[in-house]
C-alpha cells in the first residue's frame, strides 16, 4: 500500500471539486467547501490552505469526504 502523499490545501480542494464539492468562501487559513448529496443533505468541508497538509488531517479530510487512498491519488 502506497503511503500518503505530500499535498498542499490547494492540491486537496482542486482533487475535492472534481468529485463535486465547491469553494464557497475562505475563513482565515481555511477553506471551506460545500456538496450537495443525492439525499440533499450537505456536507461542509474546511481545508486548512498550507503548504504541507499534516497527515493526520489528510486521513481525517479523506474519512469524512469517503474516499480511500487510490482514489485520493487519482484525484492529485
């Protein structure tokens, strides 16, 4: 299993707006991004916008987002 990449917060929302979340404003050091499901619920997701995202907040963005780490790959 390949090990998790080094991206960037802006390498991240350019790999979540391909599976359809939208950049819906920026707070601080974050940004948020926001996607309708088919169940019409949303879902809300901020990404901090640093040069290195740690780890352990790419698992966690990944966990909640659904996706694993090939997906994740194909997406970068």
């Amino acid at each position: 299993m390949p090990k998790l990449p080094v991206v960037s917060g802006k390498e991240i929302i350019k790999a979540l707006s391909k599976i359809g979340f939208k950049h819906i404003g920026t707070k601080g050091s974050h940004a948020i991004l926001n996607k309708q499901d088919e169940e019409k619920q949303k879902r809300t997701m901020p990404v901090p916008l640093h040069k290195e995202v740690a780890k352990g907040t790419l698992k966690s963005i990944m966990k909640q987002v659904g996706i694993n780490l090939e997906e994740l790959l194909e997406l970068v």
